[in-house]
C-alpha cells in the first residue's frame, strides 16, 4: 500500500479524482489496479499486483497524476510568488506578465530555449515526484513542495524572465506606435496620399503617381521618429514613411507582415488596401 499525506484539500481532491478515475478505467479494460480510498488528510492506494507491476505501471501513473496536480493548483501562485519575490510590478504589471507567461507554457510563443524549459519543468517534476514514490510508501505532499522542487522552479524562473523580457518589449513597441500615432496628428502632411505596391520590393508614389526615390522619402526624415536603431538610411521603413504624414495610405499587392501589421497600428483609418 501507498500513501499521500495531502492536508490541502483541492490537491487532495485533485489527486483522489484523478486517480481513482484512472484506477475506475483499467478495472472497465480488466486491469485490477487496487482500491483507492481518501480518509481524512491521507489518500491511499492499496495496489493488488506484482511488485514489478508496481515499479513499471503504479510509480509511474501516480508519479504523473502528483505532477499534473502540482501543476493544476500550484504553478500560477508558484509564478506569482517568484515574480514578486524578483521584481517590482504593480498588479496590473504582474497580470500582463502572468499572461504571458502562461500563453509560454501554452506552446502559444514558441522558441528552442523555451520549449525546452516548458518540456524540463514538468519532466523534472514528473522524475522528483517518482524517484520519492519509488523510495518509500508515503509521499508527504507539502514537504515536497518545499524541498524537491528547486529544478522545477529553476526552469520556471527562466520562462518568467522570457515573459519579463517580452512585456517590456511590448511596452516600448506600444509606446512607439503611441509616438508615431502622435506624430501623424500634430503634423502637416509632406503627401496628401501614399501608396506603397509590392509585393517584393516595396515602390512608393503619391497620389499623383509619382515614384518617390529613396532620396524623396528620406529627405523628410524626422529625427524624432528614427526607431530601427542601428539600422542603414536604405533599410528605414517605417519611420520615413510616417515622417511623410500622408492623408490617406494605400498598400497594393502587400503581404500582411509584422511590419505591415504595425503600419496598420499606426495609420488606423488612414491606411486602406487595393
């Protein structure tokens, strides 16, 4: 028999759903697994086979319905705890990066480094949770949160500081598009219209259907605007283009890029597609 001393009592319900549901589920495809009974601040799992039936198929299950538990009730507090304990955030700050942390964790900002720490913590927790089930009978639920699951936390620290990293970029390109935004309200147009065709190499004209040269559309340049830093006088897209301040944007046969997609920030009514 093994036993989970569980005081909390969603973990507790957590794990006793899960595993009598799973145990329920083998007996309907002719498994025994055992009985499973809750009493008080302990579940139990009176396991009916083989000691190598035990090592192979009972560690394992259980090992994986402790670790989802951890992970169903613990790991947005966890988070919240580390983010506090590290940074200085307001609470609507704490929300966003809570957000985009959990969108990480959600496979919905895909990177290598990412993906490996989303994958290594739960494997991590999966591999504590069975090397302590295969060890002894009983596995103390809260003492091991508090000792042997500094791996885990390791690997969500790194997704929170990826979720950190991400907010400000966030902030600064909102930012940004707030100056840019700004900038087309407080100033005269040098174009009252600009269309911009594709789809490979973007050529510019105004309404008149003049081809602007890259020398007509970086004369007017604004300083104040010159956001790709680092970056080439011929390779400056989008600032040279709102230093124009047309009326009315026109993009014909352009694909729907990032950089697209932020001129469409920018120029909001303004912009149209042919």
């Amino acid at each position: 028999m093994v036993a989970i001393e569980c005081k909390p009592l969603e973990d507790r319900r957590f794990i006793h759903g899960c595993l009598d549901g799973s145990v329920r589920r083998f007996r309907e495809h002719g498994i025994d697994f055992g009985e499973v009974a809750c009493k008080e601040d302990c579940i139990s799992l009176a396991f009916s086979g083989a000691p190598r039936e035990w090592e192979h198929g009972g560690v394992p299950l259980l090992s994986a319905i402790i670790t989802d538990c951890i992970i169903a009730t613990r790991e947005d507090t966890c988070l919240k705890d580390m983010l506090q304990k590290k940074y200085q955030f307001d609470d609507v700050e704490s929300i966003s990066v809570l957000t985009i942390a959990c969108s990480i964790i959600a496979g919905d900002r895909p990177g290598p480094v990412l993906n490996t720490s989303v994958a290594a913590r739960k494997q991590l927790l999966f591999s504590e949770v069975k090397e302590q089930l295969e060890d002894r009978n009983t596995f103390h639920f809260e003492p091991f949160l508090t000792f042997r699951t500094s791996r885990y936390q390791q690997q969500l620290m790194i997704i929170l500081e990826a979720a950190v990293e991400e907010y400000h970029l966030e902030q600064k390109y909102q930012l940004m598009i707030e100056r840019m935004r700004h900038f087309l309200r407080t100033s005269a147009p040098v174009v009252e219209t600009l269309t911009i065709t594709g789809p490979k190499t973007w050529v510019y004209s105004d309404g008149a259907g003049r081809i602007l040269s890259e020398h007509d559309r970086l004369v007017h340049l604004s300083s104040e605007l010159m956001i790709e830093e680092g970056a080439a006088e011929r390779e400056l897209l989008i600032s040279p283009i709102v230093s124009l301040a047309p009326k009315r944007l026109f993009l014909k046969q352009v694909e729907e890029t990032p950089l697209v997609r932020t001129l469409m920030s920018i120029f909001q009514e303004r912009l149209s597609w042919l």
